[in-house]
C-alpha cells in the first residue's frame, strides 16, 4: 500500500472541494441543475471536511518527509510517532 498517494491524495481531494464550495454552491444554484441540489454539502458536513482535513494534514507532512529520505528513517519513527499523536490529541 503506498501511504503517500493514499492518504495525501485524500487530502487534496478534500482541499479542493473546499476551494470549489462556493463556486459549487452558485452551479446548483441554475434551474438546470435543480435537481442535484440536495447533492450540495450541508454546513454539519462541511464541518467535518473541515476536521477531517486538520486530522489529515501531518499524514502529509511526515509522508512527504519520508518520501524524500533516501537513507533508513527507521531512527526517525519515535519522533513521527509522537508528532502523529501530539497533533491528534490537539485536534480531538
């Protein structure tokens, strides 16, 4: 399984979708695309989003650092470790 793509990829989904809310938002509201209207995100959904993307965002960070070591980082996993759960506790 390849954690970079996957998790990092996940939040850059979730990172656009932010950005394209509002401009979502003004498409559903044409009449031609009335009835996709109760696709749109509701604000206790995008608040999750919102969450979801704080939770995701270390993942990144350590998932880019490692992807750029080309040496063992096996000394590393303590400190990526309590970074991972320092932050998840802030956040929870």
């Amino acid at each position: 399984m390849d954690v970079k793509t996957l998790w990092n990829s996940t939040l850059e989904l979730v990172e656009c979708a932010c950005r394209l809310r509002e401009c979502t938002h003004e498409w559903l509201q044409k009449p031609q695309y009335s009835e996709c209207r109760p696709l749109f995100t509701t604000q206790d959904e995008w608040t999750i989003v919102k969450y979801v993307t704080e939770v995701l965002r270390p993942f990144q960070y350590w998932t880019l650092w490692m992807s750029k070591r080309h040496t063992v980082i096996l000394h590393h996993f303590i400190t990526v470790y309590n970074d991972m759960f320092d932050h998840m506790d802030g956040v929870m």
